[in-house]
C-alpha cells in the first residue's frame, strides 16, 4: 500500500480498513511512505504483520510534466477551468488573459475528444514505463498493491510496476473531488471510489468500465454512525470552557485556499459579543490544516482568547506527508463532536459542509469576499459553482450569505428554526456519503477479494 498524504494515511490506518485487513491472518501488509517517518508514526502502525518501507517520491521531467498537465485537461470541468485560469487558489498565478485565450479553447474542444483517453493512457506507459520501484515488487512478490492515492506520482509508477509483474492493483480516488479536477492517467485493474456521483463521472469524464469500480463511501466518516463518538454537551462544554447553554455556531476556514476567512471568523465574534443575534451565542474558530503550515504566524492567533469563543489549534503537523498534516483518531473524534454540538456551520466550499449535513448541522456558506480583503486571487465563492462542489449548491441543503447583513439573518433564521433545510441535508449526506458506519469494512472486505489465494 502506498501512502502519500497525510489524510489518505488517517483513511486507510486510522479506520476500520487496516483493521479489516489484518483481521485476515495470512495477510502482511507492507507499506510504503516518504522519508522521516516520526516515532509515533511507527508505534501507530507497529504490527507482527505489518512493514513500513520509507522510500522517495517521483521526479518528473520538464516535458513528462507538460505531457501530464496537457492529458489531465481532457477532463475539462468547471474546476479544472477554474483551476487553470486561477491556479486553484491566491497564492498561485493566474493564466494571463494571452495565453487563455488559446488554452480554454483548446483544452475544450480536446475535453469533446474521448476517443483520444486510451492513446494518451497508451502512450503514459509506453513512454514513461516508470520502473523506479520494481524491485520492491520483485523482492517482496506482493499478491495485491493498493495505490490510495491514485493520482500521486509514486502511486502511479508502483501501477505501473504492478502491471509489468502482473500484480492485481486497486486505486483509490483520495477525496470526493479527484474525478472532478483532472484524467486518472493510469487505469490499474480496479478503482474504489466514494458515491455512486464519482461512479457515474468515472464511465462518463474518464471511460472506465463500469463493472472496475466499486463504492465503498468514505471510511473516515464511520465514526459519524458511532454513539461513542460523542461527548454530553456538558463534558463537551467543560473541556472548551463554553457554555452549554449557549447557541453555538462553528466557522471552518479554508485556509490557503480562502486565506481571508479570519475577517469572517471576527466578524461572528464581534457580533456574538455585541449580542446582534436574537439569542445568546458562542463560536467555534478552527482553522484548517494548511492555516498551521503557513509561513510565519498563523493569522487565526487573532481571535484566541476573546470571550465567547474557543480556538481549535488541534492539528498534529508532520513534515512526512506532502500535505504536512497527520490527523489523528483524536483530531478526528474532536473535529466530530464540534460539529455535532454546533447548531449552525458558517464555512467556505469545504468538505466541512458534507461532514455537517451527515449531523444535520445547518450549514452558511459565505460568499462574498471581505472589505479588508487584501489578496490579489480569486475569491472561493467562485467554488460554488464548480462542477464538485455544485453538487452541495444543487442540492439546495445550505445556504449563501452575500454580505454581512445576510450573514447575521441566516445565522438568526438557524436559530430560531434548526429545522429549515433538514429534508435537503439528509439527501445530501445519504448521496454522496453512502454505507457510513461500515465504509472501513467494506473497503477492507473489498480489498481482500482481491488477493490471491485467500
């Protein structure tokens, strides 16, 4: 198994899928990761039957990059064109209006051209056959490799590997936006993905064949199904110094990809403290993992230890992971429990609004930019309309605040009817976060009928 990121580790190692796994008594899992890996890293995973092989990543050539990044725009949707034409987010360079002008067409018309995905994938491995990690398929002879990122470079190349020894391989799409973004370069035997809508845009967008995918849901949100998962909204409470008795709204930040949110996160506290909302309230401040790794100090600093609010800083950072971001069964039980206990969500186009329309948490999404804004980027709010996030704005379970004044009106009618959007936010988490509470077994299962002689 191939590991690259922090979050596609927390999936796999931190739910029910190891355990699956090992459960299997002739089964010894070997896995792969970058170099440095942390003492506590090794603990975690520390099994009779368990190896941990620390190996380095991919480096690609001028022109394997440019033959990739031209192949990943057949898959040409309304986020791979705000992907290209902003680089995704602030900090990257958007393409001068000289050069869109002759790579949106082109890329538009080729997206039409399907026919050409298994020349591209053909020519991928003929003229990159990538055989960096053979011999770890030779000296180990593996029955099964997992690539759980699909789209990581040495997840790639270990297919590729896999392919040559004629190794059954099964690779993952590592979050619900993947098939959304760019081409799967390279087709191994099976490919698990989160919800029927990526099942759908796999044959669509990507040709691959129905019968090669397999649902499975998202293994880190069992714990969503789970009663102990959750505190008293006492102990909760006590552990936060808040008060249970009042209303609590949890903003979620998007970080490097939404790097003004801080002003939003004072606003609701300014307002909470001047008593603007019809009835008392508190707010939940967490930052997201890419706001820890900043250069300098975390611009979220500014609002711990006003009143009536509680800074969540709880993010174990690991330099090991591309995404130096390591969750553990902690963070992940704490991020849960604020969301459970929160009565209103007030975030960007997060995956934050999934998670909270699976606890019926009534969900704000802001979509203007702040007057104090000082980035020269595109603003997030152009993310409601992408083609994955489209999905959560179709379905109609949130709502969009336009300015401040809205935002205090959405936040008062949430208050005072928790209710409005339930039936909708149901729909949304039952669609596109199927099977929850056994999502780790059944990709583990899954996993296991792919191994020879079992």
């Amino acid at each position: 198994m191939s590991l690259s990121r922090g979050f596609v580790a927390r999936n796999m190692l931190q739910t029910d899928v190891k355990k699956t796994l090992l459960e299997q008594e002739d089964v010894q899992l070997i896995l792969f990761v970058p170099y440095n890996a942390p003492d506590y890293f090794m603990k975690e995973v520390e099994h009779p039957r368990v190896t941990v092989i620390e190996t380095e990543n991919m480096s690609h050539s001028g022109w394997r990059k440019l033959f990739s990044r031209t192949m990943q725009k057949i898959v040409y949707s309304k986020t791979a064109q705000y992907m290209l034409h902003y680089g995704g987010r602030p900090s990257k360079k958007n393409t001068p209006w000289y050069k869109w002008i002759f790579v949106h067409p082109f890329f538009s018309l080729m997206s039409r051209m399907k026919f050409f995905i298994p020349v591209f994938r053909w020519l991928d491995y003929t003229l990159y056959p990538e055989k960096k990690y053979d011999h770890y398929f030779e000296t180990h002879k593996p029955d099964l490799f997992i690539a759980a990122g699909i789209k990581a470079k040495r997840d790639m190349a270990m297919m590729k590997s896999a392919r040559r020894f004629n190794v059954c391989s099964v690779g993952m799409t590592r979050s619900w936006d993947n098939l959304d973004r760019m081409l799967v370069q390279f087709l191994p035997n099976k490919i698990v993905v989160q919800n029927e809508a990526m099942k759908d845009l796999g044959v669509r967008w990507h040709k691959i064949p129905e019968e090669d995918m397999f649902v499975t849901g998202f293994p880190q949100f069992d714990l969503y199904e789970q009663t102990d998962t959750f505190e008293s909204r006492e102990v909760f409470c006590e552990k936060r110094n808040l008060d249970p008795v009042r209303k609590t709204i949890m903003f979620g930040s998007e970080g490097a990809w939404a790097p003004y949110g801080y002003h939003i996160a004072q606003e609701l506290i300014d307002m909470a403290n001047n008593d603007e909302f019809c009835e008392p309230v508190q707010i939940i401040v967490r930052p997201h993992f890419s706001d820890i790794n900043l250069k300098g100090a975390n611009v979220y600093d500014v609002v711990d230890g006003r009143p009536n609010t509680y800074y969540d800083n709880y993010f174990r950072v690991s330099k090991m992971w591309t995404d130096k971001w390591d969750p553990s069964w902690e963070e992940m039980k704490t991020l849960a429990n604020q969301l459970y206990h929160a009565d209103i969500l007030v975030t960007y186009a997060s995956t934050l609004c999934l998670e909270a329309a699976i606890l019926d948490t009534p969900i704000i999404n802001i979509a203007y930019p702040h007057k104090n804004d000082k980035t020269k980027g595109p603003f997030m709010g152009l993310y409601y309309n992408s083609s994955h996030f489209g999905r959560v704005t179709n379905s109609h379970a949130t709502r969009r605040a336009h300015n401040k004044q809205e935002l205090k009106a959405l936040v008062n009618r949430y208050l005072k009817n928790p209710e409005y959007e339930r039936e909708q936010r149901k729909k949304l988490g039952d669609w596109l976060a199927p099977h929850r509470g056994a999502s780790g077994k059944r990709l583990g299962e899954y996993l296991l009928s792919h191994i020879a002689h079992i």
